[in-house]
C-alpha cells in the first residue's frame, strides 16, 4: 500500500479529487489555494530556459552530423502543420454536425463585452506573420533566457551547437560542461516535481471554486464535444500515427501517465516540460530529437488547441445566428492554421489566440467570445492533455523516422515500469551516468 501511494500518478489523482471536493464544497478555500498552482508552474517555468537551452546545444554538437539537424527540424515541421490541419478539420466538421450553438438567438449587440476586453487588448497586440518570424530573433541572447522565449532559445541553441560542432576538440569542453550543468537542472526538477500533486489539486479546487458546475453544465453540450473530439482524435489520429511508425499508443500513455495527469490539474503543458524531455530520452529518443521537436512542438503543435479553436470560433457564430457558408468557414480554417501556431503552452493561450482570430476575420463578433468565459477553463484540460499526447507522439515518430530511437531501451523501459521512480527524472547524460555508477566494492 506505501509503495502504491508512493507513486506519482497516483498521489496527483488523489489530490485532483481532494481539489474538486474543496473547491466545491468549500469555495472560499479553493479560491486562496491560486498561488499554490501559480507557484508550482513558475518553478518549472524557471527551468525551461537552461533546460531546452542545454538539451538542444548537446543533442547538436554531439550528432556531429549538422545535415542531420536540418533534416529533423523540417521532418518535425511538415508533421506539425500536417496533424495541426487535420485537428483543425475535425474540430471543424464536429462542430458542424453536434451545431452546440444553434438556438441559443444570442444578440451580439446587447452582449456586454468589457469582460473580453483585456482579451482583445492583448489579441490585437499579437504580430503579424513577418512579425511572428522576426520575432524569434531575439534582441539580445540575455533577453531570450529573460523572457523565456521559446523559438528565440531554441535558435540560440541550434546556433550554438552549430558552432560547437564546427569548433570539433576545442568545443567538446564546453560541451562537457553543458551536459553536467543540464544533470543539474534535471535533479532540480526532481525537486521540483515533488510539488506536483500539490499544484495540481490547488489547479482544480480553484477552478471550480471560482467557476463552479453551474456554469459548467449551461455549456456543457459545447465542453462534451471538445472532450469527446480531443478523445476521438487521440485514439484514431494518434494511434494511426503510433500504428504506421511501429509503436504503441496505449504503452506511450501508461508511460507518460504522470504528466497528463499533472497536466489535467494545471491545464499546463509547461509544467511538465523538462520532465518530457528526460522520459522521452530514457525511452530511447536521442537527445538532439527530443531537445528540437519537443520544445518547438509546445509552439507548432497545439492539436487540442486546434480542435478547441474551430469548435468554439463557429460555436459563437451558431450562437449568434452568424451565417457562414462554407467559404466562410475555409476562410476561419485558413486563419487558424497560422493564428494558431502563436499559442502557447500555458493556460488560457488558446482563448487570446480565439480573439485574435476573430479579430482578424470581421465576420464572427469578437463580443460573443464573452459566451465562453464560464467555460473556457474547464476545456483547458482537454486541450491541454491532448496537446501534451501528441507532442509525446511526434517526438517519438520523428526519432524512428530518423533513425534515432532505441527501440531496446524502449522496451527496456516498458517491462520495468516500477523502476521509473517518480523522482527519477535525470536523463542518460554522461554525468547521469557517472552520477549512477556505483561505488566499488571492497574486495
């Protein structure tokens, strides 16, 4: 029994249970526990930056191979725009067909949109697409690591491992150095991650405290659509793609079964970055796949984004009596295959990147966004957790496409589960292993 409540997935599901009876039962309390989540993702956001940045600069300068390294960027970039368009399509013909929206007759005049307003505010501060590419050319590289912008670290990364490479023996200390620094940060993680049923329950009673089920079930036909087609797109899109590249779905979400769940309490997919990293190398991707595709996945990504963006942009039209033919929906579709690559990993993203969408196409009125407020959170986690299964699976489909997944070690790692503690986070790195060797036994 000690052992079983030792693990990780198991303490984050018994807090997600304690978090939803509080934030029911005793909303006033659920409310003051924000800052516990809050604090659980800054902690790990803290980390992200020197985490990808020595991911990627060790993955690079260790493949040797700088062809290589282009060709994983443009593999992973052709599947991301791929599965981001199937998402979106799907997301649009289900909403189409459940119609969530229809009969509802709401008059996007009378509707009061100050409640949006931030939300448009900072919509209409969002780039362009010439925008959005300079900026991931950072002003300064401190600037970079001080944002904690992502594209802009990962160019520095790439740049340097480049570099790194081209330098041959002279770079390998600073390689050495990176890679002990980056066994560091993993063990910090560790740490880290120890919190992770604490914000993840604190992520949920306050959730329902501050929304409640009230308002969940005025929109819930809309929240069981997104569930269902977040679900249906996992186990048929996923798993088609698991299937052609010769590995198991269902074995990849036992595996990752931690973070999702860490994942449904934050709504964050950030919150168990550097922890995807070292698992999906122990499982066999080397270093410098997971160090590119995972990160840049965060950004390019989003499939549960996607299906949510669709479904709730056409849900305000149908709600509002917008008409849209079907030209004006592959107008919405085409907008949102380039909206949508600007969201992030956090909570909340996909609702900016919904007003900046809707901003742009004048068709569907932005005030009707006010409509999804309520429920905007509670599809967080769908997006969310499905965010986080298909950058876990493009990770592992890009590694086996390149040649650069251990199938042994995958296997390995499949018949001892139990071995993979839950503090245990600290990928194969050379320091890892010395780390790991043990002690001499006195003869």
């Amino acid at each position: 029994m000690k052992d079983w409540l030792s693990r990780l997935y198991v303490q984050v599901f018994i807090a997600i249970i304690l978090g939803g009876l509080i934030g029911y039962f005793l909303p006033d309390v659920g409310i003051t526990l924000q800052p516990l989540a809050d604090g659980f993702i800054k902690l790990i956001k803290m980390l992200l930056a020197p985490v990808i940045f020595g991911t990627i600069v060790v993955g690079v300068a260790k493949m040797g191979n700088l062809k290589e390294v282009g060709c994983i960027g443009v593999r992973a970039l052709i599947y991301f725009e791929v599965l981001s368009t199937i998402a979106l399509v799907i997301g649009l013909v289900v909403v189409n067909i459940m119609q969530p929206g229809a009969g509802m007759n709401i008059d996007a005049s009378q509707v009061d949109g100050s409640a949006i307003a931030g939300y448009a505010k900072r919509a209409e501060a969002q780039p362009g697409f010439v925008g959005f590419l300079m900026d991931i050319i950072p002003t300064t590289m401190v600037d970079a690591f001080a944002k904690g912008a992502m594209l802009q670290i990962i160019l520095i990364s790439v740049l340097l491992g480049v570099a790194l490479v081209q330098a041959g023996e002279r770079g390998k200390p600073v390689v050495v150095v990176i890679d002990s620094l980056l066994d560091a940060l993993f063990r910090i993680v560790a740490m880290v991650m120890r919190l992770a049923p604490i914000g993840a329950g604190a992520g949920i009673a306050f959730t329902i405290s501050k929304y409640g089920f009230s308002t969940v079930w005025s929109l819930a036909y809309l929240m069981l659509g997104v569930y269902i087609t977040s679900a249906l797109f996992v186990v048929v899109v996923l798993d088609a793609v698991c299937t052609w590249t010769g590995f198991s779905l269902t074995k990849v979400l036992s595996y990752f079964k931690d973070e999702i769940l860490i994942t449904f309490g934050t709504c964050s997919t950030e919150a168990v970055m550097p922890r995807m990293m070292a698992k999906l190398e122990r499982l066999g991707c080397e270093k410098s796949v997971v160090g590119l595709v995972l990160p840049t996945g965060y950004t390019f990504n989003a499939d549960g984004t996607c299906i949510y963006l669709t479904m709730a942009a056409i849900f305000v039209a149908q709600a509002t009596n917008t008409p849209l033919g079907i030209g004006d929906q592959l107008v919405v579709l085409g907008v949102l295959l380039l909206t949508s690559k600007g969201s992030a990993g956090v909570a909340g993203a996909g609702f900016v990147t919904l007003a900046a969408t809707l901003s742009s196409i004048h068709t569907v009125p932005v005030a009707g966004l006010v409509l999804l407020l309520g429920v905007d959170r509670f599809m967080n986690e769908a997006r969310a957790v499905t965010n986080l299964i298909g950058n876990a699976v493009a990770t592992i489909a890009v590694a086996k496409w390149e040649g650069a997944f251990d199938r042994t070690k995958a296997e390995e790692v499949y018949r001892n589960r139990a071995a993979v503690a839950a503090e245990d986070v600290i990928p194969e790195t050379e320091a890892g292993h010395a780390l790991r060797r043990p002690a001499a036994v006195a003869p």
